[in-house]
C-alpha cells in the first residue's frame, strides 16, 4: 500500500494550483471591455441606475477588494451571485453539470469504442493496408476542428438522413441519450485519433515484450497474448493521455455546447462571458479548473494501480 501514499499528500499540491488559476481568471475576466451594469441595463440607461448597479455587486470596489469579496464568498461556500441570472453561481452551476458531464462522458464512451479496436487491428496489421489506413484516418482526425466537424454531422444524420435532434438535451433519459449522440461523436472523433496513435504505439512494443515472448513460449495463443498482456501494458501511458485530454475537452465543450445548444456549463459561460457576467465566468472556470485536477489525480491512481512498477 505505500505505493498509494501520494493519495495522502498529492490534494495539498491542489490548493496553491487552484489558488493560481482564480487569480488569473479573476484578472483576465475583468480584462474583457464593457461594463456589466450598463450591458445589464442597456444603452438608455442613466449614470445613476449605473452607479446603483456597480455598487450594488461590489463592481465599483478596487480590484484586489472584489478579489478578496470572491475568496470570502468561497470560504462559505459560494460563489457569488450572478448578475444575469440573480441568483447564486454555486446553484446556477449545480443547474448546469449534469449535461456538461453526459456529455463528456458520451464522448470519451464512444472515444475508446473507435480507438481500441481501430489500433488492436492497426498494430497487428502492422505495415499493412489496414495499418495504413487507421494512420491516415487518426492524423486527419487530429486536424479536424470540433465546430466543422459538428455542422457536418448535423447536416449528415439530422438534417438528410433525419435519425437524430439537431439541438438540445431533451428530458427522459432516452431522448438525452438521442441529444447527446452527435455532440459525444463530435468530441469522440478527435479524441479517438489521438488515444489511437497512442495505443498504436503501446501495442506494437508489446507485441515484442518480453511478457509476450514468455507468454507465447508458454503456448497460450496469440489472442490471448495480446488482450491479456499487450493491451493492459498500452493502457498504462493511454491513461495519462486520456487525463491530459479531458481535461481539454472539459474546456472544450464550450465549442460543442454552443454548436448544439446544449444546456451545459460550455454554454453558460459563453453567456456570462457576452453579459460581462463576471461571477459566472469566474465560478465556471474554477469549476473546469477543479475537475481537470480531479480527473489528473485519478488518473495517477489508476496508472499506478495498472503498473506495480510506477511509484508517484
């Protein structure tokens, strides 16, 4: 078990991680022109409503103050209030995850339903057509930016063919599953071109291990050998890999989420960051911060639960 030590010590690493991504988003967000109250109010608005606005949300305080409001705010547990909406960030994001994280996970789902069969036949057709051919399609994958690539499935399996929603979530678990089909293919695409060259590779060092050659020399067949020893010893670095996306695709559902109109966290801070909805774009954004930590922390568990051999 003292292979799993880091468990203990690897969350106080979080602290001064998250501490550096809330003052850079605090910055940056308050960097972007416009001013909140008057893009809340609209252009009629007189100087006087203005002012009562901004002071009403703190907005006329000195930055290192408003700063210091927003810590205070997360040690009770919340996040602020959002000037949109009216109501408290930390709910209005509790609102919002559940479509962000179906999403996410219908993409990585259907991401390692193309990626391992596409780089098992790959590496043991190696040099072959087929080898050719799932490199071609993995390297154009990569290339292959998430909007085209959500407009061009639209018009394909919604619009000629009529099999799937264009837009949004739906309400029984059913019809979700229906509206999140292509927006997870959209993420599943070129997520799945990236963990393929990556298994590719793993695969095809197995293959020549030395686990494999005492395997064989054993006489268990060649199936066997490769879905019990050379696929496991791949996943080891995919995991990682697979870390490291997510969290970019975590941020990535901004795109995808606007091209399908689905309800999610992606979509919420588009209209926060339009609206100068500071509070919003703030909470969203650590809200990203803490999941991609998250998920890299259980990554390093499950890399090192795969391999006896890491130590972290």
């Amino acid at each position: 078990m003292h292979r799993y030590r880091f468990i203990l010590f690897r969350p106080l690493q979080f602290i001064p991680v998250l501490f550096g991504i809330s003052i850079i988003t605090f910055v940056l967000v308050r960097l972007i022109p416009g001013d909140p109250a008057r893009i809340l109010l609209g252009t009629r608005a007189t100087p006087t409503a203005i002012a009562k606005i901004r002071a009403q949300y703190g907005l006329d305080d000195p930055m290192w103050m408003q700063y210091l409001y927003f810590l205070k705010n997360l040690a009770a547990g919340e996040m602020g209030k959002s000037t949109l909406y009216k109501i408290d960030v930390l709910r209005l994001i509790a609102t919002r995850i559940e479509p962000t994280l179906a999403l996410v996970v219908m993409g990585v789902v259907l991401a390692l339903l193309i990626a391992v069969p596409f780089a098992a036949l790959s590496a043991r057709r190696q040099g072959g057509l087929a080898d050719h051919g799932v490199r071609l399609v993995s390297t154009a994958g990569i290339g292959f930016p998430s909007f085209w690539l959500g407009a061009m499935l639209i018009l394909l399996f919604s619009i000629r063919l009529d099999w799937l929603p264009v837009s949004g979530y739906g309400e029984t678990p059913v019809d979700k599953l229906q509206h999140l089909i292509l927006p997870g293919l959209t993420i599943a695409l070129s997520l799945s071109a990236v963990l393929t060259r990556s298994l590719r590779a793993g695969m095809i060092a197995g293959l020549s291990s030395d686990v494999a050659t005492a395997a064989r020399a054993r006489g268990m067949p060649e199936n066997t050998v490769f879905w019990r020893h050379v696929v496991p010893n791949a996943l080891v670095p995919t995991v990682n890999l697979l870390a490291v996306n997510i969290g970019w695709l975590i941020g990535g559902t901004v795109v995808v989420e606007s091209v399908f109109a689905v309800p999610g966290l992606g979509q919420l801070m588009v209209r926060g960051i339009f609206s100068r909805d500071y509070m919003v774009v703030q909470g969203v954004a650590l809200t990203f911060a803490v999941a991609t930590v998250l998920i890299n922390f259980a990554a390093d568990i499950i890399t090192v639960a795969l391999d006896p051999r890491i130590k972290l």
